[in-house]
C-alpha cells in the first residue's frame, strides 16, 4: 500500500530531502507540497512533478484540500509546532525533521494531541540509520563494558537567516543529533546535566554556536562533550568524532590512519578498521530512506515509532537543559522537563 504524503517546506534542504528520500520512497507518493515562495513553489513543483493544483502556499489550505496520509514537515524549525499541530488536528499522521520543536511545553503538548488523535507522530533523526552509528553501537561490547565517552564536533557553519537569530543554536540544530546519538548508542536516557553555551567576538549569531558538555546517563555513565559552529580551520565529520573507552580498550568514531569510519583498539594496541561499507545498511536504506520506511510501517501497523515524538522528548529535554545549566551554572535533570498524558 502507498501513502500519499504533504511534504511542508521546499527550502535548500526541504527540497534535497524531497529529491533524494521522498521521490524516492517506496511506502509514499506525493498528495500535496507546501512551500511560501511562489516562484519556488512553481519550480520545485515542476522538478518533482507535482501537479499545480496540488501546490499551495499555505499549509492550512492544503491540509484541509488534499486527501493525504501524512506531513512530512521540512520547514525550518521555528514553525515546526505550528505546522506539527495543524496537521494532527486536520487528522493527519506527522513526520517533522529535527529538532522536533524548539519548546519542550509544546513537545508535550503535541505528543498529547497525537494520542488523543491516535495518530504516529515521529521525529526524523536521521543519524540512527547511518552505517557509521549503527557500527559503532554494534562495536562498543567488544572490548568490554563502557566507562565513559568523549565526543567533539567543529565546523564552521554560516547559519540560515532564522538560525542567526535563534536561542540555543548550536544545542537545538546540531548537537541535537550527537545527544540523541548518545541515548541510540547506550540505549538509556540522560539523567543529569551540565555545561555552558558562548558565543565569540565578530559571530553572526544572536544566540550560542558553542557547547561544552557533561552529563551523566541513567546507567551512571559519563560522557562529554564539545561542539562548535564557529570553528575556523579543520571540520569534523557531521556525525562528530568519538572515543567509547571501555575497560578492555576503546572503541573510536574517526580517522585513525585508514580514513573515517570505526576503530577498536584492544589493550595491546591491536587496531581493527570498520569500513563505513562494512555497516549492515544498503546505501539504499541509509538515513531518511530508512526514516521514511519506519514512518510507512508504523502508519500501516499503529506500532509506536523508534523515533516517536514521545521517546524525542527526552532528547530536546536534554538540550533545553544543558542550555538552563549555562544560565544558571547549576546541574539540571532532563526529566524533570516532560509533563505529557
């Protein structure tokens, strides 16, 4: 069975994610697109062949038009609640890009609203189906039980208008992916928080580009962190850079010499290359492919998503969290974030 999906915002991104996932899906055809440029409407449109008459520059309009499925929401990221609770009331199945939303009381809100409704409403973390972070999780028993986890990210990002002028940048844009990183890889969620957020001299951002860590997760691991997306000079991978020490060795997202992918180095100092080939996902499957097919099957069974808005929660509580440590200077603890039904 096909789905007929609405995908909202046809920006830089929006517009790759439909080319290259969406058109390409096997569980979904297009009902609708959404886009507020005209011209660009009109030219993505035509590019994806969407008929005219299923375009429209209004979200609301199309959701009550269009006989439809599902919204996938690629807009940016200060209008994904809008949009996320349109079309839960219009009575639509919901597929939002990262971060879910950008307040933790309008998450719940929504992950109330789509049970009530009885609908899936699921957060397209993308980076749980990458061969480098599924073979990293796969990697970390093999040289004993984890002890604590170092992670790092630099680039040097020049930021959309609306990211130039959000809070919490770096933490709700790009770490979003390395905390929810750390809950897919240790299975657990983060108990406790605490860190600081900064900007630099000459940024061009109004809220924070920087980020330092630590936390402690529910099994009592600690695991650091440093990110940055003011970083001049040399880049990280977008999945970061990690090291898993474990008590037999360590297990290491990277280049350690045969390019990146995963290293397990023993006690001896033996070193065992993963190729990001050697993953168990088929070019095919990775990342939104592999979203996209999860969000089909759920529609289809009612199951609850791996990457439910729910279990996204406890993600987003966690960023907001490390960004009121930085104000406050005090430890947080995620949970206490998430009232929900």
């Amino acid at each position: 069975m096909t789905l007929r999906i609405i995908q909202v915002g046809l920006g830089m991104h929006g517009f790759g994610v439909a080319q290259a996932f969406v058109k390409q899906s096997q569980g979904f055809e297009y009902a609708g697109v959404v886009e507020i440029n005209p011209a660009r409407l009109k030219e993505c449109a035509a590019t994806l062949g969407v008929a005219e008459e299923h375009c429209f520059t209004d979200y609301k309009e199309a959701f009550a038009a269009l006989t439809a499925d599902a919204v996938f929401v690629t807009a940016a990221s200060p209008y994904h609640y809008a949009i996320c609770k349109a079309a839960l009331e219009q009575g639509l199945h919901v597929l939002v890009e990262k971060p879910f939303v950008l307040d933790i009381k309008e998450g719940c809100e929504l992950v109330d609203l789509a049970k009530e409704k009885q609908l899936i409403l699921m957060v397209s973390q993308n980076y749980r189906y990458q061969n480098h972070v599924l073979s990293l999780k796969s990697a970390i028993g093999e040289v004993g039980k984890p002890l604590f986890v170092q992670a790092q990210f630099f680039y040097d990002h020049f930021g959309k208008d609306y990211q130039q002028v959000m809070d919490n940048f770096m933490l709700l844009e790009m770490a979003v992916h390395h905390i929810d990183m750390i809950r897919y890889l240790f299975d657990t969620n983060i108990r406790t928080v605490s860190g600081k957020t900064w900007n630099i001299e000459g940024s061009m951002y109004n809220g924070h580009p920087n980020v330092q860590a630590g936390m402690q997760l529910d099994n009592g691991m600690p695991v650091f962190y440093l990110g940055s997306l003011v970083s001049k000079g040399l880049s990280s991978p977008w999945e970061g850079e990690w090291r898993v020490q474990c008590q037999d060795g360590s297990v290491h997202l990277g280049d350690l010499g045969q390019g990146y992918g995963v290293y397990i180095v023993d006690q001896q100092q033996n070193k065992r290359y993963v190729s990001y080939e050697d993953g168990p996902l088929p070019d095919s499957m990775q990342g939104i492919h592999s979203v996209l097919a999860e969000f089909a099957a759920r529609i289809q069974d009612g199951a609850e998503p791996a990457l439910s808005g729910r279990d996204n929660l406890h993600t987003l509580a966690a960023l907001i969290a490390f960004a009121d440590s930085s104000e406050s200077g005090v430890v947080k603890y995620p949970e206490s974030y998430i009232v929900t039904n």
